[in-house]
C-alpha cells in the first residue's frame, strides 16, 4: 500500500502530450489550449462612447449645444466638435474629434429639434478608451487554459477563429461484474444496475475526452482478458475498469493485467474510499483498475484519472479549495488511511458531512458541494476547525 501522493505522483509522472489541433472556435468549449493567444488589436480599438447619448465638450455643457450629427455604431464620425456643438451618438460608436465627454440621453433635454441643453450638474466622461482592456501583441489568454465561453469571447475578439486545442485523449470504460446488468433492464434478485460505467463516461466527457464504452465484461478471466486486448488494440489512450481488483475468488483484473504485459506501477493506495486502485502502464497506454464501488470509482476519478486526462491534454488541473469551519465534529474510528468524505455547505457557510454508509453510497454524493480529506493518524475534525473543501 502507498500513500496517496505518492501514487499521484507516479501516475502524473507518466503523463504524455496528447498533440494539438486547429479547430473551429464554435466547437472550442472545454478544450484546451495549447496556444498563449495574443491580440491582434488594441481593446477597444478606439474611443468609444459608454452611452446613448451626446458626444460634446465639457466646458461647454451649460451652454445649449447645436446638433451636427447622428454617430451609429459602427459609422465612423465626419464632423469634429467646435464650440457649442455636439453629435448624437449611440452606444459604442466612435468618439468624434473635439469631443471629450459623453453625456446620457437622460440627462439632456431637446430644443427644437436641433439642440439639446444638459440638465444635470456633475458630468461624467462616459468613454471606453482606446487600448484601455488590453493592448495589440498582449497575452491575452494562456496555453493550457480550459476554453470557457468567457475564453471563446477574448477568441473572437482578437480574431482566433480557428484556436490550436490539445487532441481529445481516448478513454475507454470497461466495467466488470458477473451481478451488472444495464440501466434499462431490471435486475434480478441477485444483480444490481451498472451505474459505474456511466459515471465514469459522464466524467470523461464533461473534461473533453472521448469516452469509448466497451461494454461489460464477466468475472471470468477470458471475458477480462477480450475486453482489455479490444480495449488496447482500439488504440484507448486511458482503460478504466471497475470492479475486480479486490481479494474476491473472482476478481482477476490485475492477473489479466500482468497477462497483457501491463506493467503494474501500484495496486493499493492508503486512501478510503479506493484503497484497491491498480495503476499499469503498456507502451504508451495506461490502464486503471478501479474499485467497483460508485463512490470508490468517482473519488479514484477525480483524484488521479482527471487531473492525469487533463494533463495530457496539457492543462494543469488544479482543484478548487476552499477553506471553511467545520459545522459540528466529526469522528472515525480509524486514521491508517487518508479518508474522503462528500460534505456540505450550509446556509451558515460550514461543513456538514453527509449521511454516507460507504463506498456504495453514491447517493450521498448527489447533495455534496465537495470533499474533505481526513490525513492519516487523524481521526477527528473539531467543530469549528478549518477544513479544505475540494470542489467536485
Ligand atoms: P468489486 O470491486 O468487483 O468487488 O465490487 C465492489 C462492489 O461494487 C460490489 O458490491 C459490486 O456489486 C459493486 N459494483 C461493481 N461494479 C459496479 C458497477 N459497474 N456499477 C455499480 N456497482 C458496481
Ligand atoms: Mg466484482
């Protein structure tokens, strides 16, 4: 058994890049960039006027100003601004020559139909300044950044249509079990529904991967074994297994393993849940044998297969943690493993575990704003004590 941040290290030590690829900006969502994007343009690329309203000199704003021309967005102006004057102009069109304020449609009220007179006391300048966002030749985003829609609003604004991405890596999903059958049929009294395999699918898509569902394989080792080699010979960048990889007369996952001339970097971490995780290597292929636990192979998912996914796709995935006081105390009876616990965030933002009866409870997960982590030789966490909450 290692310690979890050993077999962190190990497994993301292994990371390889996944390459890159130009693609569409409408189909860059989640992607990663393996680009730093600089502007082509100052942001805004002129003056620009933050209202609905009269462009104008300030100094002359308690006389009536004559009206020379209507500025629409998009219009370039023709005429400058002399004394007395001013042009309608509506929001970010571009500031005309002379002018050095513009006032607000509402602050104003019209003479005649060819003047205006402004009605309030203070005045406020009202333009976005030329370059004032960011300038031309910037960074305006970074490689490695995870695409999103804020991000693909900066592409289009510097003109990155076709942004270079990392490759979408290959997952392939392989949950085992002679008790599984799919959601749609009913179960037996003896089985139970395969929930794993869509977990996991999910997950792997939600970071823009490519999950590649292989099917269920039986507790037989030929049936491993087929599932594996086809898994392998697809060319799946990552295998993930579920279930089989405990002490159980039937659980031959990491004897296949071995078989296939996959070389077995760890099979148990100190950690609960997942303490059974297999973690092996063949060329440039990793595999994972998971435990089958839901709750065991989501955690072991977000803990050591997402951030390994996002690393070869060149993001360096980091967690969000927030630190927060613990709502009541929490107690377990023992510390020789780093344990997980799905939490909550209550309304007077503490921490509160949820109901959890173990790795099997992945309904406990449905209502969790995150993990804490309990190290080991701890086995309590005092009210009111500051925990991490990692957010999943
Ligand atoms: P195992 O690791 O194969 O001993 O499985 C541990 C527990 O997880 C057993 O109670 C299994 O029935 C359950 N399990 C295994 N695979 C799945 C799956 N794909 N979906 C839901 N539960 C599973
Ligand atoms: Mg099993």
């Amino acid at each position: 058994m290692i310690l979890f941040e050993k077999a962190y290290n190990i497994v993301m030590d292994s990371a390889f890049f996944s390459g890159s690829e130009h693609i569409d900006i409408i189909n860059s969502l989640n992607r990663v960039l393996a680009q730093d994007i600089l502007s082509d343009m100052d942001m805004p690329p002129f003056d620009k006027s933050a209202v609905d309203g009269y462009a104008c000199r300030k100094e002359d704003l308690n006389n009536e100003l004559e009206i020379i021309e209507i500025i629409s967005a998009g219009k370039a102006p023709e005429k400058t601004i002399l004394k007395n004057q001013c042009s309608k102009i509506m929001t970010g069109a571009m500031m005309p020559k002379g002018a050095d304020s513009a006032i607000m449609i509402e602050d104003t009220e019209i003479i005649d139909n060819k003047k205006i007179k402004y009605l309030k006391d203070k005045v406020k300048v009202n333009i976005c300044y030329k370059g004032e966002d960011f300038k031309s030749g910037v960074i305006v985003l970074k490689k490695g950044t995870v695409i999103k829609p804020q991000h693909i609003a900066v592409l289009a604004s510097v003109g990155c249509a076709r942004p270079l991405v990392s490759k979408k890596i290959k997952v392939a999903i392989i949950p085992t079990g002679d008790e599984l059958v799919e959601p749609k049929e009913k179960p037996t009294i003896s089985q139970i529904r395969n929930s794993n395999a869509y977990l996991l699918l999910s997950n792997v898509e939600k970071i823009s991967a490519i999950p590649n569902y292989v099917g269920i394989a039986k507790d037989s080792k030929e049936s491993i074994f087929k599932m594996i080699s086809k898994a392998l010979s697809d060319n799946n960048d990552i295998i993930l297994l579920t279930g089989g990889v405990s002490m159980g007369d039937y659980d031959y996952v990491p004897e296949i393993m071995k078989k296939l001339n996959i070389k077995i970097l760890f099979d148990s971490i100190a950690t609960q849940p997942g303490r059974p995780t297999v973690f092996g290597v063949r060329e440039n292929q990793f595999i994972f044998g998971l435990p089958g636990n839901p709750v065991s192979s989501f955690v072991q998912f977000e803990l050591l297969v997402k951030p390994l996914i996002y690393k070869m796709m060149g993001h360096n995935y980091k967690p969000l943690n927030i630190k927060l006081p613990m709502g009541i105390e929490y107690n377990r009876k023992r510390s020789t493993r780093k344990s997980w616990l799905p939490v909550y965030i209550n309304e007077q933002g503490r921490i509160i575990p949820l109901d959890y009866h173990g790795s099997a409870h992945i309904n406990a997960f449905t209502s969790a704003d995150g993990l804490i982590s309990i190290p080991i030789g701890e086995t309590t966490l005092k009210k009111g004590e500051i925990v991490n909450v990692r957010q999943i």
